[in-house]
C-alpha cells in the first residue's frame, strides 16, 4: 500500500495469514488476505484478492517471506518498518517473535501509527485474527482518507501530542492550520531548509495551511542584523526565497510578518499576551527557558515575556497545530496548559519535529554560527564535502557527553550512537516519501536497513559518506541554480553575504512611548497613579486620589494614570476588563462630583489607550527594560509581604517601568506619587531610567489618612470601608458601628473621616441639642481634634453628625449615579462579580 493505513491493514491481514499458517493451518480464506492498491490519485484504497492463498510451506519459505515484505512494504516509512519486521519475525518465528518484536518496538525507538494494534492482531488466535483483520480492513475503507492524512501528518512529528486529537482535528477540519516562526537572522541550515521543506509539503498535501510567522520585530527587539529593520525584511525574503528554490510547496503556505500583524491588531495581540500571564504561574513560565538557550538560574525579567509572547503567537494566529521543533516543545505546552486554565475545550495539536545533530562529536544540534556544525543550504558543493567527510560517524556508542546534558535533552528518542550521517540519512533523505538508498550495488528501502547495514560493518563509512554527500548536493542544487539564475533572487543573497562581513552594530537609541497629548503640556508633571480595580469603589481611595493631587506642587500639571492593562493581567477583578473600565469609570465619577474644580486641572491618561497610540515602541520599552532587570529587581519592587509567584507580576512590573518611561520622555521635570503598592515600582523604574541616561523622576509621598473604620483585622472588609456606590442606609450603619472611643483621638476613624472632609465641605457641623451645649461648627481640624480630646466633642455626636456629612458630599455622585446608564452599568458589573467572589 502506498498509503500507511493501507500498509498497517495489509500487515494486519498478511499476520493474520502468517498466524494461523504457522500454526498448521494449510491455508486461509481468502477474504481475509487484504493488499492496499493505489487508486489514481495516489492515494491509498482497501481491495480484497480473492485468488491469494497462503500456504504453510510457502510462508516458511524465505520466497513467501519476500512476499510478504513486499506487500506492506511499500507503505510510508514508519508502517512499513513495522508491518516489514512483523512479518519477517511471523515468517522466521512465529507469533512469539512478533510479540517480542512489539515489546522491542521499531527499530531507532519508533512505532507506526496504528502498529501496535496490527501487532496485537497478528499475534491473536486464528478466529480471532481473521475477525480482527477483517474489521480493521473495513474501518481503513470506510475513513482512509483520513486515516492516510493523519498518518501523513504524523510522520512529520517525533512527538504528538496528542494524537487522537490530530486524527480527530483532521476528521473535523479537513483545512486545519499548522504554524511555525523564525527570526530572519542569516544563514538558513539544511534542518530548516530541507527537513522543512519536506515536512511542510507533507502537512500541505494532507490539506493543511502552513503559516510562517515572520518574527522581524523580534528579531529588531533582539539587536539582529544591527537592529536594522529594512536588512532583517530583507533577509526574512531571501530566506522565503531559499524555500521555494528547494521544492516547497507554496500554494498552501503563508508567510505572515508579525511587525505589520501586530501592529495591525495590537489590541488583540497584547490582550491575548497579558490573559496568558495572567494564567500562568512564574515557575511554569521558568521552565521555557530553553528555547532562548538559558538556565533557569541565570533568567534576567525579559526573558520571562519571551515564553508568553510565543505562546500568544499560537492563540492570535489561530494555529490547530504547532509543528515546530523538539526544542520548542515546552513553550508549545505552555499553550496547552493555558487553555485548561482559560477553559478552552480546543487545545493547539504540539507537532514536535526532530532536532538534527551537529556534524561534530558531541553537537546535540546544530548551530548558525559554527559553520562547520551543519551543511547551510548556500554551500557549495566542495563545503558539502568536506563538511560531510569531516563528520563524526561512529558505529559503537561512545558515551559522549554533549551540550545538551547541562540543559533538558532535545531528543525524545534515545539515541546513544549520537551519529549525525546516519541522522542526516534518516531525517533528510529517508523523510521524502518512496526514498531509496543506493550504494555500492547495494539497495535500501528503509532507513532501518540502512543503519543495520551500517553498524554490521556492510556499508563502509565512506560509502556512506559519499551517498550523503551526492544526495545532499541534489537537494541543495535547485537552489544554487535559482539563486544564480534568478536575478532579485541573486541581488537578495548578495546583500545578505555582504552583510554578514560587516560587524554591524545596533544603534543606541532608547525607545519609548511618545505621548501627544503630554508632549504639548510643556511645564512639569505630577503623576499620580490610581489604585489597582477591586469590586467596590472605596471612598478612602478616591479621597487619597485627591489628596495626592492637591499635594503637586506649585506650576505642575497633574496627571492621573489609570493602569487598566495592567490591572488585567494582573487579575484585579477576575481580569474582566469590563469591570476594570467599570470600576475607574466609577472612580473618575467620584473624583469629579467631590472635587470638580480640581479634576478640570487634571490630565486623565488610560494606560491602554496610551499604549495603543504607539504600541511596538511602548512594548519594546517593556522588553528593553526587562532585559535590564532581574527576577530579583521585581521581587524587591514589590509590596512588603508579597510573593513573586505569577508571571503577571513580572509583566506588570515591567510596564510601570515603560509607563514611567513615558512619563519621563517628554524632557521635563516628573515627580511620581502613589499609594504603598507603587513605592517599589517607582524606584524600580527611577533606577531603570537613571541607568538610561535620563532625568530621574523625584519621588513624592502625600500623607494620606487610614480611613478604614475598624482596626487592621478587625471586622469584614465589606463593613469597615465606605464605598461610593453606598446608599444613606449602608453609610448610617457602617459608621454607627465605627470604632470610636471616648477622648481616644490616637486612633478614631470617624475623627480621621471628619479631616478628610473638610477640604471638600469647608465646614463640619454637629448637630446637638440645646441642653447638650448646641450645635458645633469646624472649619480646621485642629480645634476638632482638641474638642474630642477633651471630651466636649462626644463620639455618640460625632458619628451622626458624620454619616450626615458623608450622605450630603454623595449627593452629587448618586444624582449622576441614577443619570447615566453607563455608570449604572458598571455598578452591576462589579457587584455581580463580588457576588460570584462570594460564592467561590
């Protein structure tokens, strides 16, 4: 069968055949002696051969077993290894020695799609067999269209998972999606060029859409090519050039530049980035750190974002199938272990290819720059062989230590020979569909028999070696030819090895956020940034908001920052944006009704749409800065008591670094103020800043009263915080039952309610009757505080006297809480989800 499920269906019949024969059965039925023949497209079909009759005499004879080779062996690489040895071990020794070959598995560690449950039919009881084979011929007929892409696809991976989520994607989605990226960086090897090249082609005949992700702003964040944007798109097409020049198949594959898709859509892009650390906890992410080539121990905060951008890559292409390689698994399952913690039924199929050698002794992969660790697909036909002849090409396992032994192995198959010829024939030669190696008179159909071959001594190493290097310059010379003959083919290639001559240095520019709307403002600034979303709008932060912007100084403009995308990757609110927007909708709200005059001097910025107005600058300002900073930079930015364990926090911290940098490059004086929680964020990014060259912006603290009515630990949040969505009912109780006591103005949260107050009403009155001294009025706080001390100012005076305060400054916020249907609708998303918080 040249399809694989119509080999594994003929191995299955032929077993079952070899069975019964061996165990004296003179003939089988032949209704159940099944061959896969090829239908005109190519393409395997399931036929019955009535007049083939298998005797015992002839399967104990090596002509039957011939036969019986021939008739599955034509299947793809893998079913044919299986169903050829299976058949060989019935002919030779009958079921024990296919069970024992099922228990070995394939040789080189593999096992065919589907191999094993043609083994367990070949080793089953006569009746049994018969049954078997005769429903698995039925089930290949009725889905081997199917059956044939999936084990076409498959054969592309040293790794699926999983694989019954392949075969049912294939069967749902004829026109699934597989994505891998690159960063246009120089030379192309031959494991990217051709071991690509053929393994696309595969996934395209099979109906698949392979996109390329382009990553040229990547590769001008990470300095390649000089961080010259123009020379990286360059190489990025001399690359894309190389592939087509090799043979790929173009009418299926896209080639998709992340500098123009997530400019265009950045919004979605960083979103979905911000969701996944979110998501995932900073230990998970840590154990990325291979596809940057970096110990955990030695990560810097930047290399932290890498893993979560890449698995974002996955989501905002709308990747079904990850074929990347070996190396890149563990980020590919980042994006698995996302969706079980997004609660996505449709996880992305992790299509893991193999990872090629290097040429020389101890190379777990190649690399781009050692030339001599791999043929590159520009080389010449004297590199070839030299590169070839030179390469390490052992027969017995040495034991050799490799680079890959200080990190996680790159290979998930054990392979102790380590040999990078026979690597090359298996993977580069032996993955085109219908290979055949010839040497010397000698002829091998499987790379099986190639490596046995080779270790028992029958085929020499420099037999094996010269093969290698006339196939090798087949493949690449279609290649040589189009960039000789193809003229923009030929200028592309020329500017590229021109460039790699140069030294080239990246320029020292620092980039940033430009912000329009600040750059007009000319005068200095005084940012305050809000407090992070929670589910009620606390009257003690939008009182402390405005605390700290009367506390500018003298000719500065205020500025207010709301950090709504950091607020969402951090998880405030459940992360629910519309809650986010909600609560600072709300808190804006109360800022303008109390304190309307002040808030008209007020430059209200929304982190998100800042960000939007310059999106790759602001975000490469993030990564800049993280490169920068350490892991312990971030732990010790954050609050007192806080563990660094989500991989958000990293992210979040690096943006108040770009925030402030923002901030900061408008070339006038800032001054940054905020409540506890962004003292050590600030610092982290006026050390950042001053490390930059830059005027470091001053820190400055306001003192702000604890309003909260009960002592620290005492009583339900819910009950000891006034809230700006609080009806006069909820306020009257949550101060009568204030802690109050007696000439205690030490600690007297209605006292300190009272202090806050005052700039906003003028006066503070308490109502009292007349044989009780009559009424007080105060317009400082001084002379209230020294009442209190002295007993003339009683707490059962001053708690009605302040609930009364309080509901007359909230007359104005609940008149605009009742007008606007937005405001309305933002008070019901936050309190359905403190209800669902409840719940939980």
């Amino acid at each position: 069968g040249r399809g694989s499920s119509g080999g594994l269906v003929a191995a299955a019949a032929a077993g079952a055949a070899a069975t019964a024969a061996v165990r004296g059965h003179e003939s089988i039925p032949a209704a159940y002696c099944v061959l896969a023949a090829a239908t005109p497209s190519g393409r395997s079909s399931v036929v019955a051969t009535p007049s083939l009759v298998v005797s015992a005499p002839q399967l104990r004879s090596q002509r039957c077993n011939s036969a019986l080779i021939s008739a599955v062996g034509s299947s793809s690489r893998f079913g044919s290894t299986a169903a050829a040895a299976a058949a060989t071990a019935l002919a030779s020794g009958g079921a024990a020695a296919a069970g024992r070959w099922a228990r070995a598995g394939a040789p080189g560690g593999r096992r065919a799609p589907g191999a094993t449950a043609a083994l367990a039919t070949m080793t089953a009881e006569p009746g049994e067999a018969m049954k078997e084979s005769s429903s698995a011929a039925e089930g290949a007929g009725a889905s081997s269209e199917d059956a044939w892409k999936f084990d076409l696809v498959r054969s592309v991976g040293e790794e699926c998972q999983t694989e019954a989520e392949l075969r049912r994607l294939i069967e749902k989605k004829p026109n699934f999606v597989l994505y891998d990226g690159f960063e246009p960086s120089g030379r192309m090897h031959i494991a990217q060029g051709i071991f690509k090249m053929i393994n696309v082609n595969k996934c395209t005949k099979a109906g698949g859409t392979f996109i390329f992700w382009v990553a040229d702003w990547f590769a001008l964040m990470n300095d390649k090519m000089g961080g010259d944007m123009e020379k990286i798109q360059t190489v990025g097409k001399y690359l894309i050039e190389v592939w087509r020049a090799s043979g790929m198949d173009m009418s299926r594959v896209k080639f998709m530049w992340s500098s123009e898709e997530i400019s265009a859509h950045a919004e979605e892009y960083w979103g979905q980035a911000l969701d996944v650390a979110r998501r995932s906890t900073l230990a998970r992410v840590k154990k990325c750190c291979q596809i940057m080539g970096r110990a955990e121990g030695s990560l810097t905060a930047a290399q932290i974002l890498y893993p979560i951008m890449q698995c974002t890559d996955i989501f905002f292409l709308k990747a079904d199938i990850c074929q990347l390689g070996v190396d890149q698994r563990k980020v590919n399952m980042l994006a698995r272990d996302y969706c079980d913690a997004a609660g996505r039924k449709l996880k992305p199929v992790i299509l893991s290819h193999h990872m090629l050698l290097g040429l020389k002794k101890g190379q777990a992969k190649m690399s781009k720059s050692d030339p001599d660790s791999a043929v590159f697909m520009e080389d010449s036909s004297e590199d070839v062989e030299r590169k070839i002849g030179n390469a390490y090409c052992p027969r017995v396992a040495e034991g050799v230590a490799t680079a890959a032994d200080s990190e996680e192995s790159m290979r998930l198959v054990d392979d102790d020979l380590m040999n990078p010829c026979l690597d090359y024939a298996e993977y580069v030669l032996f993955s085109r569909e219908g290979y055949v190696f010839e040497a010397d008179g000698q002829r091998f159909e499987t790379f099986a028999a190639l490596r046995a071959a080779f270790l028992a001594g029958e085929l020499d190493e420099a037999t094996l070696k010269g093969r290698l290097v006339a196939e090798i310059n087949a493949l690449l010379e279609p290649v040589r030819a189009h960039f000789r003959d193809n003229a923009e083919a030929r200028g592309l290639l020329e500017k590229v090895t021109a460039w790699r001559r140069e030294t080239l240095t990246p320029t020292s520019s620092l980039t940033h956020l430009k912000l329009p709307s600040l750059a007009e403002v000319g005068s200095p600034l005084f940012a305050v940034f809000a407090p992070l979303p929670s589910e009620d709008v606390r009257l003690s932060d939008v009182w402390a908001v405005l605390q700290r912007l009367r506390s500018a100084p003298e000719g500065h403009k205020r500025v207010l920052w709301l950090e709504d995308w950091s607020s969402r990757t951090l998880g405030c609110v459940g992360g629910d944006d519309q809650c986010i927007v909600g609560y600072y909708e709300l808190l804006l709200h109360g800022l303008r009704s109390l304190a309307p005059e002040l808030m008209e001097s007020v430059l209200v910025c929304w982190q998100g749409k800042s960000i939007l107005e310059g999106p790759n600058d602001y975000w490469t300002s993030v990564i800049n800065a993280g490169r920068k900073c350490s892991l312990e930079d971030v732990r010790a930015s954050l609050c007192e008591g806080e563990s660094l364990e989500g991989a958000s926090q990293v992210v979040a911290a690096l943006m108040h670094v770009a925030d402030v940098l923002a901030l900061s490059g408008g070339g006038v004086p800032v001054s940054l103020c905020g409540d506890a929680a962004h003292e050590g964020l600030h610092a982290l990014a006026a050390r950042y800043i001053e490390g930059c060259g830059m005027a470091v912006p001053q820190m400055q603290s306001a003192v702000v009263s604890a309003l909260r009515l009960q002592a620290p630990g005492e009583g339900l949040e819910a009950d000891t915080n006034l809230c700006l969505t609080d009806r006069d009912l909820d306020i009257n109780r949550k101060v009568k039952k204030a802690f109050c006591e007696p000439e205690n103005a030490d600690f007297c949260p209605p006292l300190a309610w009272a202090d806050a107050l005052l700039p906003v009403t003028g006066s503070f009155v308490v109502q009292r009757k007349e044989e009780n001294g009559g009424n007080l009025s105060y317009t400082d706080f001084a002379s209230m505080q020294a009442d209190f001390k002295s007993g003339v100012l009683h707490p059962g005076d001053l708690k009605p006297a302040l609930a009364t305060a309080v509901n007359a400054a909230l007359a104005g916020v609940r008149d605009g809480l009742k007008s606007s249907s937005a405001l309305k609708q933002a008070q019901k998303k936050l309190e359905a989800y403190a209800k669902k918080s409840q719940k939980k």
